[in-house]
C-alpha cells in the first residue's frame, strides 16, 4: 500500500513541474508570437510610409519640373504626335510624319 | 545591607496554578486561528473580487489596437492621402533629467529653441506635457535613443499628402487627432476612420505579453476611397490656373474639370492653395474651395440655355433671324445693352456674339415659367447632389416674382447666381445629348443615366454654335486647342463693389469660361473662373479661354482621345539607322 502511494506521490511531483515547465514554455513561446506579430504591423507601416514616400517622389510636378529642367523634354501637342489606326494597316487618321 | 529575593523559593511557586487558566490561553488560541481561517476564507473564496482585481491591475494591461484610417486614392490607384506612423513626443517635467547637453540635442531633434523647451518642462506640478505632436519617425528614433528619463513617445499616425496643394481642396485635410476637417477627408470621414479594437493581455515583469485574456476586439481598418479625379489631369489643371492667374495678377481662381459621359469629376482646383502637411499660416482665403462655395452671375453662360429652349419649343431654328438693332433695348424703362451694334444675327449669330438684346429678345417670347423650369432642370438654384462639404444651392428665385426685365436679364444670366461647379454641371445638358447627368467625386464604370432636359437634336445644335462662339468670330477664340474641336462660352462680369458696382476705373471684373471638347462626342467639360484680374485684360475670352485651351489640350491628350481635327504635322521625320 505505501509502494503504491509512494510511486503516486513521485508521479504527482513529476506532473506537476513538467506542468510548471509546459507553462513557461507556452509564455515564452506567446511572447515570441507576439513580437514577431508587432515586427510584422511595424512592417506593414515601414511598407505603407516608403510607398507614400515613393509616390511624393513621383508626383506629376516632380517629373515634369525633372523632365523639363534635367532631360529638356518638352509637352507633346498633337501636331507632333502620329497617330497610328486600330486596325492593322489602317491609314492613320491624322497625317504625320514618315512611319 | 543589601536585601535579595530567592526568586527559586518565591511563595507564588508554592502555589498551585489553575487549570483553567492553560485553558483559557488554549481556547484563545485556538480563536485566533479560527479567525484567520474565517478570514483566509473570506478572501480567497467569499469576498475575492476586490483582490483578484488589484492583482490583476498589477500584470494585466487592456491594449489598444489603433485601426488605420483608409487612404484615399485618384481613379488609378495613386495615392492622394495616407496615413503614417507618426510619434508624439511628451514628458514628465518633474521626471526629467536636466543634463544641459542633451536636453540642447532634444531641443535640435525637436527642432524649437532650448529656452522654448526649457519654458515647457518648467511647470513641474504638471505631470504630463506634449513637447512635440507628430515627429518624423527617424527623429522619434533619434529621440529614443537619446533615453532621456521622464520623456517619452506616444505612437500616433500622421496624414501625409503627396500631391500637396495640387490637389489640396479636394482631398482636404485632417487634424492631429486624424478626425476630417475638410473635403473628401470631412465628407468622407465616416468610411475613412476605422474603428479601433482593443486585447486584454498579461505582462510579466519585463513587460512583455505573456497570456491574452479574455475576448479581442479586431480593429477595423478605414476602407480606402478611390476618387473620380486623375492625379495628372489635377495636377495639369492646378498649374495651368496658377499660371493664369499670376499672369492676370488676379485673386483667385478655379476650374472645374467634368468627365462629360460618365459626370466624374477629373479635377478641381482652386488659387490660392495650401500644402495639406503645413498649416500653420493658414488663411481664409486659401482654404476657400471657391469653385463649389462661391456663387456668382453666370452671365453669357446661360445665353445657350435660353436658345435652347426657344429651340425646343419651335420657336426659331438655328438659322431665324433676330434683329437687334443698334445694341439697345429698352424694357419697362431699363435698358439693356450689347458692347457692339450687331445688327440682323442668326439665332446662331446671337450665341457667337453673345448679344444680350438678341437672348433677352428671345426670352420676351417665352414665359418666365418655361424659362425657370429649364433653368432648375439643368440644375441652377439647386444643391448640387456631390458628396463635398460646403455645396451651395446659387440662387434662382421662384418665377411668379420675376418682373418682364428681370425675366429679360436673367435670358443672359443676371439676377440669378450659381457656382462655377454648377455651371460645369449644367453643361452636361449640352454635351450628355440633352440629359443633366449626376456628377460625382467617386470612381464610377458605367455612363451615368441622366435627366433628359432638352431633345438630343437641340442639344447637338447648340454644341455647334459653342463651338461657333468658341470659333472665327467668337466671343472664345483662345479656347481653340491643338487637334481637337472646341466649344464653349465665355462670361465676364462687373463685381459689386458694396452697393453697386464701381466706376470707371475702379471695376472689378471677373472672367470664367465654360466649354467642352471634342465637340461632336464631347468626352470633358471644363469650366474656368479667374477672380478680379487687374493686368489689363479682364474678359472671360482673355483671361479664361486660354486656360481652358490647355487643359482641355493636355486633358484630352492624357485621356488618350484621338483628336477630330486635322492639324498641321511637326514631326520632322529623321531617319537615322540604328546601330546593329
């Protein structure tokens, strides 16, 4: 009677620190969870806040200021512009230069 | 002599203690200890909420999870607003470390004078104080770094505007607290904002988050709001006003630029503008969306609506005959007046000119009923239905109070009033083959289904005599574009200079025009106002037309419309060999 009650004592013991254990596991491992869930929102923001910042790079007085002042390019009218018919082999509509 | 006492034989040792007495001490003992098993029950099984509560206080932390508010976006996809994370700095002034060295370094990080911060963290009975909302992010960095005790950040997001003062009265703005405060932003602001969630947490002592607890509340995001307006054809209407109205030394301006099938508003700009991000000098007169809150007499601009209706109703054709004399008519002794005598016009001739004494003539034909409900049905003296704050109605009163002269002066747009908006608007009638159609500032795919005001036949032939007045001979000649056939009317007016409206030499004027192109299957509508111009030329013609040339010309262009006309090529062909 007491071999056997000896032996429950000892399992009771031995479940009840790998309990302890699995729980400071399970805390760590959270944690972890959510920390890589906060890097992955600060990400999600870093990716938000470079697009907008692509896009203030790309606005259309940006480049037309860059593309008139650097490259000396010039706004197109359709006097230099040659239009090209839908259909293949189509005349164009409007006459312009050699094709 | 000393006297001692033999504590070993006192008499009180001879006496025999009661047993009542280790008794008694036993029971109270034993009390004791029922006591505080009553209490230890009390608290842990009975009374447990007050502590559970204080325990919980102590390691469980409620966090907010913010919802990010929606971006808006132009019809292709470009961002016009956006939110990003954005600190705010603040301290505890008791709290904080006064080390000279790095409070100067804070100071420059924060970009205010040492003085300014020092004057902030003077007041020590405060125990929280903003020393800067809304930083960079890499300056929040920076600040951090600098672990300064008893400062400290507050994660907050900030709108940013990429278009800047482009596009500034549309897409409008919002204030620290992210709540819309004008435009799209305002009208918007409910679809926009999202709604916050929260989770409850347990943190160890380190403060990281070991458990949830409880339910979580997901945040909702804002849903992002895609517009009608191109970002292109905004920035290209925004410039080209600019330009037009330095050039004039006027004092505002606005133009209006309609998608004429599907009534989307392309662009809507006003001068002067204002950089969303920085409003710290912000006036009125900047913040003022005057192409939709400002009213003013359309003018010549209705001229096409009074034919048109003498059209519909058989009275003319476009080729009657309308004597107007000398320039002059009189009508219950007011007397109304062109700038030239024109003689016998046309009804067409009457467009193009633009003679006052021709419409009214016309206008005396009808009854001021049938004139006030054509002029409602193209949407004057209404509110326009456009999700936009601050859209007025104009005003056109009811016709039973119209006397016969004003009922001759409102056939060419007097006594009556209307934003430059409304008069784009009402151009649908012309360009929409007779129906008014809906504008909005949202993205939509299909052709909008409008009201039919005016026959498809007389629609078609009032586009040809805007294009005539748009034409040789017109009153709009500079509206003519590159390629593509145009049409439209011009207006200027005297503005009332308190009672009337000044003397000779001390006028002002305002010019707008309204046109569309290309003119046979119109695809934009564009309307543009200049407010005061005072370098000399003041004509709606003058001032106006050409700023509705080029954006109608870069317009159309970015639209990828062919153009209708035959024009002169430029191209020098070069016919270079390529390298192999």
């Amino acid at each position: 009677m007491i071999r056997i009650n000896l032996m429950l004592l000892l399992a009771v013991l031995a479940s009840a620190l790998y309990l302890v254990n699995v729980q400071y596991e399970s805390r760590r491992l959270y944690t972890e969870l959510d920390r890589a869930r906060a890097e992955s929102r600060r990400l999600e923001t870093d990716k938000e806040r470079l697009q907008v910042e692509k896009r203030a790079q790309a606005t259309p007085a940006r480049v037309e200021r860059l593309a008139k002042l650097r490259l000396q390019m010039r706004t197109t009218t359709p006097a230099i512009t040659h239009y090209m018919g839908d259909v293949p082999g189509a005349l164009p509509m409007v006459a312009g230069g050699m094709p | 002599m000393s006297r001692s006492i033999a504590y070993t034989s006192s008499p009180l040792l001879a006496s025999r203690t009661p047993v009542w007495r280790s008794k008694l001490i036993v029971a109270a003992i034993a009390l004791a200890f029922l006591g505080l098993a009553g209490r230890a029950v009390y608290i842990q099984v009975i009374a447990n909420d007050f502590f559970q509560k204080q325990g919980e206080v102590r390691f469980a932390r409620t966090l907010a999870l913010p919802a990010n508010r929606g971006r808006v976006l132009d019809r292709n996809g470009l961002i016009l607003a956006s939110s990003i994370p954005a600190p705010s700095i603040w301290a505890i002034p008791e709290d904080v470390e006064r080390d000279k060295v790095r409070l100067t370094q804070l100071a420059k990080l924060l970009d205010m004078p040492l003085s300014e911060l020092n004057k902030r963290l003077e007041n020590e009975d405060k125990s929280f104080v903003w020393l800067k909302r809304q930083v960079d992010e890499s300056v929040g960095q920076e600040i951090a770094a600098l672990r300064l005790k008893g400062v400290y950040q507050r994660k907050e997001y900030k709108r940013q505007y990429p278009e800047g003062e482009a596009a500034a009265h549309v897409v409008g703005f919002t204030n620290v607290e992210d709540i819309g405060q004008e435009g799209i932003e305002l009208a918007f602001n409910k679809e926009l904002g999202g709604r916050s969630g929260s989770r409850r947490v347990i943190k160890d002592r380190l403060g990281r988050v070991v458990e949830d607890v409880g339910e979580q509340i997901a945040p909702v995001d804002g849903q992002d709001l895609q517009l009608s307006v191109d970002s292109k054809v905004q920035f290209v209407a925004y410039q080209k006003l600019r330009e037009a109205v330095l050039l004039h030394k006027a004092k505002a301006g606005s133009v209006v630029v309609l998608d004429a099938i599907t009534g989307e508003v392309l662009a809507l700009a006003n001068y002067p503008s204002y950089v969303p991000d920085k409003r710290q000098s912000l006036t009125g007169a900047q913040l003022r969306n005057r192409a939709i809150t400002d009213t003013f007499e359309p003018g010549s601009v209705m001229k096409p609506f009074t034919v048109g209706l003498a059209l519909e109703m058989g009275r003319i054709t476009p080729l009657s005959l309308i004597d107007t004399g000398t320039g002059r008519l009189t009508i219950t002794g007011s007397t109304i007046s062109d700038t030239h005598a024109n003689g016998v016009l046309t009804a067409e001739g009457v467009i193009q000119k633009s003679s006052n004494v021709g419409t009214a003539k016309l206008a005396m034909q009808m009854q001021p009923r049938e004139m006030w409900e054509l002029f409602s049905q193209a949407g004057f003296g209404q509110k326009p239905k456009i999700s936009f704050p601050g859209a007025v109605s104009g005003k056109l009163r009811p016709y039973k109070t119209w006397r016969p002269i004003e009922q001759a002066t409102m056939s060419y747009g007097y006594g009556l009033s209307a934003s430059l908006f409304q008069m784009a608007r009402s151009y649908t009638v012309f360009s929409h083959d007779g129906q008014l159609i809906p504008a909005t500032m949202l993205k939509s795919a299909e052709p909008a289904v409008g009201v039919t005001v005016l026959s498809p036949r007389t629609a078609g032939q009032i586009r040809k005599m805007l294009q005539m007045a748009a034409g040789p001979g017109g009153t709009g000649q500079k509206a003519q574009t590159i390629g593509y056939s145009v049409g439209g009317k011009s207006g200027t007016a005297y503005k009332q200079i308190g009672k009337g409206y000044g003397s000779a030499g001390n006028r002002k004027y305002r010019g707008w025009f309204v046109g569309m192109a290309p003119i046979e299957q119109p695809r934009v509508i564009v309307a543009v106002m200049i407010d005061e111009p005072s370098a000399g030329q003041y004509y709606g013609g003058a001032v106006a037309a050409p700023v509705f040339s080029e954006v109608v010309q870069q317009t159309l262009r970015m639209m990828g419309v062919q153009p209708d006309m035959a024009v002169v090529p430029q191209i020098v062909a070069k016919a270079e060999e390529e390298s192999l």
